[in-house]
C-alpha cells in the first residue's frame, strides 16, 4: 500500500468524520493503515486491525453495550465491596484497618498500571483483560473465605491486582475504540451503571447484610463479574474471525512467531521495568501503610515495626530516582512525555484529585451509620450520590464537548466547585451534636451533590486531555501514567486519612465519655473504636455513649474535611498548567496534523503534541505581564 492511496485513506476519513454521528466517530477502516507498521507494538497494530473490522453503526453499538455490561458487574461489586470491607474489618475487632487495606490496594493498583499497559501493547487488550479476570476471581474467593484480617488484606491485594488490570483494559479499549471529541463520551460508559446501582446498590447491601454475610456477598462476584464478561468476549472473537481473513494480520502473526521465547523474557524484564514496579511498591507501601497502623488505643509510633519501614521506604526513594534515570532501558515515566505541561500537570491533578477526595470520604460510610444515624440502605446511597452526579454531569458534559471540541475551561470550573462544596462539608461533618440527625445529613447530602458536580466537569476530562497529548502508540502509556497518579492519590489520601483517624479518634471518643459522666468509659471507648457496628447495637442514637461517639466523629471529620479543602488549592492552580487542544474527530491528533509539529523520537515519530491554542494560559500569562 503506497503512500499516495493511505493519504487519500486518511483525508476520506476526516471528511467522513466531519459529519458522524456518535458511533459513528469511532475509527473505521483507515486505521488498518498503521497496523502494517512494524515500528509499532504488536498489540496496538492488533487492536486497530480488530477496530477496522467494527466500523458499521450497529457494530460499533454493539461493542459498547457489551462493555456496558461488563461495566454494569463492575460497578456494582465496588459500590458492595467498599461496603462490606468495612464489616469485615469490623468483624475482626480492626475497624481502623479499612484504611490500611485502602493504601495497599492503592500502592499495587499504581504498581500495576505501567505494568498493564505495557504487556497490553506487548500481547494485546484481550488476553491482558483474561489473565486480569483470572487474578480477580482468585483474590475475590480469597476475600470471601479469609478467618483474620492479615489473609483478608492478601485477598484484598490480589483482588486489586485484578480489578485493576480490568478496569484499565476498559479504559484503554475506549481510546482505541474512540474519536478525541466523542472520548469522554465513551468513557463514560464505564460510568454510567452508577445512576442505576445508587439506588439499587442499597438495597443489595442491606439484603447481603441482614439475610446472608459480608462473605457471601463479596464471594458472589467470582462467578457473576466472568459471566457478564461472555459478551464482550463474543465481541472480540468476531472481530478476530474478520481480521484473520487479512494480510496484515498474517505478517503481525508471522512476526510474533519469529520471536524465540527467551529472548521475549529477557525483553519483558526490561520492558516492564521489573525493577522500577518492586521499587516503587516497597516505597510507597513502606512510607504510607506505617501512618495507618501508628495510631489506637496506644501509640505504635516509638516501635520499629512502624520506624523502620518509615526509614526505608524514605532512603529508597532517591533509589527509584536514580535507577529510572541512569539503569532502566524503558523507564516506567518516559521523560520525553514527562517534561511537557499537559501531562506533569494532568499527573499532579491525579494524585491530588484521589487525595482530595479520600480525606472525607474514606469513613464516610462509617459516620453515616454511626455518627448520622442514617440506616444501611440510606448510607449505602448517600455514600453512592457522588458519583451519580458526577456520572450524569460528565455524560451531558460530553455531549457539548463533541461540538465545543474544548475541556481546560470545563476542568478549571469543575475544580472551583470542590472548593466551595468542600466548604459545605466541614459545616455539616464537623458540627453533629448526637441529638439532631436529618439536618446534618440534608446538609451532607447537598455538599455531596455539588462535589459531584464538580468532579463531572473535570475528573473523567483529565484522563481526554493528556491522552490528547500523545499519538496511538504511547495512548496506552500515558493512560497508565495517569491512573497510576489516582492510584498513588489513593494511597496517600487514605493514609493521611487513615492516620489522623486512628491518631485522633480513640482519644476524642474517650475524652467526650468522661465528660459526659459515661460508666465504663474505656471498655465503650474500646468497642466503638474497633467495632463501631457492634456498638450501635446496644448503645442506640440519643444515649450518652452515642452522643459521645457522635461528637467525636464531628471533631475528627471537620479536621479531615479542612484538610481536604486546603489541597483543592493547589488542585485548581494546576489546572490552568493543562494543555487545550482542539479535540479533532480522530483517534489520535497524530492522523489530523503534519508530522512537523511536536517532539518526535530518533525515528521521527511524534511524542507529544506540544502544540495547542491555549486561549486561557496566554490570558494569565498577559494580566501577569501588565
């Protein structure tokens, strides 16, 4: 195929794409083009030959209702499993652990996305996304029948390990599959299962929990979420059976054969930076799960087990740094995407968007209950309104998007509307009194609708606009990167959470039961603190030892939801940093432009789009020179 017939391709392509409608925005046949280029990974070549084989309306509708189906399964087993993982942790007498569990799953789920990424492009989305499956159905059988909290918090690794894998499979088959300015409407598909199991999501909980167990209802997901795989699956083995019909899916094979199985280990091991993800699990695991585990009825922090591991995860640190820069060949933060604005910035805000959000939100079931008075089906809702909301704003969003073409103005709004929904949060968190319930939980409940809102504006339009930055072949990469900074937000939110928690909590609730003349005080205080679901139980909403209970709760929010607001600062600075590009209706901007513009490697293939009409940056940069 000569040059001449691929731009006639291409430029029929934009024209098509100039007038498309939604399913039909999504690349077609001219993406084939690229797959016969050997330069390029075996599983991106792959994935657009099986996109090519799905250009038609009604197969492109399809796909996309089958990945709602998987999304469906997923989106329900992590509204139960947040859930229930507070009543398993509570049920070993380790209520405080559900944050420790939080910053384990965050430091492997950051580990495992480089790693994904990069043996996704290596082997392709399908058998990535099998071997995802597998490692989830093991850790959720784990989970279900773990008798301590040290094998349920394995279970929970494993778990992670999977999920992770799954969903950012999911992710990144919506960015093959996908135009730039119909994107985040396709990544909202994921998404859209929250309005639905808001609501329905209560209801499955508070069956799970009065009828069944939390092992029953975690054990549950091992055979449902492979099930509501078949579809999807179906999808991919049509598609496989078009392409194989085609040359270029003969020479991608022919290729693969020719490489010897040795050679694919030694590559591997350098390819996925072996060293760099065991470095980084050590570091971060090191230096956050010890804030967790320091607090309670007594101070861990003069023992070694919470000293050392401190020490160590802090002296590795410049280790990663300097093995990234000096020893690895295929480092896990390509530096030439690192160094442009539109993806350090979409990194920073990644990590602050998950931090920000952990610091009122990781107990929030537990307060609901406990602190608000709020029954198991309203608390699993309330605790679900955040997304919701930002589920139905993003989708709209999206659809002015595919003609506005534009999201900095969008994301920089979204980021103004946490701080004043923050605002609202350390009102009504942090003033409880133990007598009055509605009223905390009306107000609750409106800061948490406008939090939502806010996160539909900019939360899934990060992931869009640095995905914009860089071509096909490193999409997968940057996608990584990107949820690898949630992750790590993950990780550090639920540990700084974790530790004022548990640093904090046992001392308030003991404080607030001797000033109310409470019998027993710290034999309550002990209970509440380690099984607050227990507590409730006998010592119901208006008597003292609640009110006590509450009261401390209230203290202790107001210092996680001002922390919260105090990061959404430097959030919204970051922001303006982002890069606008003008979101072409293309799968990459690298089939839209000439190949003159942008960092390109040693072989001429452009990196990073450096380029962008950045209408709000050049206004800042002028009011600054005045």
């Amino acid at each position: 195929m000569n040059s001449e017939t691929s731009s006639e391709k291409l430029d029929a392509k934009k024209s098509e794409n100039a007038t498309s409608t939604v399913v039909a925005a999504v690349p077609n046949d001219a993406t084939a083009i690229y797959a016969k280029s050997t330069s390029r990974s075996f599983g991106v070549r792959t994935t657009e030959l099986l996109n090519a084989q799905y250009s038609s309306k009604p197969l492109k509708i399809t796909f996309f209702v089958c990945l709602f189906f998987l999304s469906y399964s997923i989106s329900m087993d992590m509204t139960i499993q947040r859930t229930l993982t507070l009543y398993a942790t509570s049920s070993y007498r380790n209520h405080s652990g559900f944050t420790t569990i939080n910053v384990l799953k965050g430091v492997v789920s950051a580990a495992s996305q480089p790693t994904y990424a990069r043996l996704s492009d290596r082997f392709g989305r399908i058998q990535i996304l099998v071997f995802s499956l597998v490692i989830y159905v093991v850790g959720t059988v784990i989970q279900s029948q773990a008798y301590d909290f040290n094998r349920f918090a394995a279970g929970s690794v494993i778990y992670t390990i999977g999920m992770s894998g799954i969903r950012e499979m999911q992710q990144i088959l919506i960015a093959d599959f996908s135009n730039l300015n119909w994107r985040l409407v396709c990544s909202m598909v994921p998404a859209l299962p929250t309005i639905i199991n808001t609501w329905a999501g209560g209801d499955v909980v508070d069956s799970v929990v009065k009828r069944f167990s939390w092992q029953w209802g975690m054990g549950m997901w091992a055979f449902i979420l492979p099930l509501c795989c078949i579809p999807l699956f179906a999808c991919f083995a049509h598609m496989i059976v078009g392409a194989r019909k085609t040359q270029e899916w003969a020479d991608i094979k022919q290729e693969k054969r020719q490489k010897k199985w040795s050679e694919t280990v030694v590559s591997l091991f350098w390819e996925l930076d072996v060293i760099g993800i065991i470095l980084i699990i050590v570091c971060l695991g090191c230096i956050l799960v010890p804030f967790t585990i320091a607090g309670g009825a007594q101070t861990k922090w003069n023992k070694a087990y919470t000293i050392v591991p401190l020490v160590v995860g802090v002296l590795l640190v410049p280790v990663f740094i300097y093995w990234e820069y000096k020893f690895s060949r295929i480092p896990i933060v390509p530096f030439s995407l690192m160094k442009d604005r539109g993806v350090w910035s979409a990194l920073i805000i990644g990590i602050l968007i998950n931090w920000v959000f952990d610091m009122p939100n990781d107990y929030f079931y537990t307060v609901l209950v406990v602190g608000m008075n709020a029954s198991v089906k309203a608390a699993t809702r309330i605790t679900s309104l955040y997304t919701f909301v930002a589920t139905i704003t993003a989708s709209i969003l999206g659809l002015f998007i595919v003609r506005i073409r534009r999201l900095k103005g969008f994301i920089v709004f979204g980021a103004i509307t946490w701080i004043v929904a923050l605002g609202l949060l350390v009102h009504f968190r942090g003033a409880s009194d133990g007598i009055e319930d509605q009223k905390y939980i009306d107000g609750v409940i409106g800061g948490l609708c406008l939090f939502g809102f806010g996160a539909g504006f900019f939360t899934n339009s990060i992931r869009v606009s640095i995905a914009s930055v860089t071509n096909h072949e490193y999409m997968g990469i940057v996608i990584s990167l990107y949820l690898t900074s949630v992750y790590i937000g993950t990780a550090i939110g639920s540990s700084v959470s974790g530790a004022i928690w548990t640093q904090k909590m046992y001392g308030k609730i003991l404080s607030r039961m001797i000033d109310l003349g409470v019998e027993n005080a710290d034999k309550l205080t002990a209970l509440a603190y380690e099984s607050p679901f227990k507590f409730i139980v006998t010592n119901t909403w208006g008597t003292n030892p609640r009110i006590a209970v509450v009261q401390a709760y209230a203290e202790v929010q107001k210092i996680l939801c001002i922390v919260g607001l105090s990061l959404a600062f430097p959030l919204l600075i970051t922001t303006f940093f982002l890069r606008d590009h003008r979101l072409d209706s293309v799968q990459s901007l690298e089939l839209d432009h000439d190949h003159e513009k942008g960092i390109k490697t040693k072989d001429g293939q452009v990196v990073v789009n450096n380029y962008d009409d950045d209408i709000i940056l050049a206004k800042l940069k002028s009011l600054f020179k005045k």
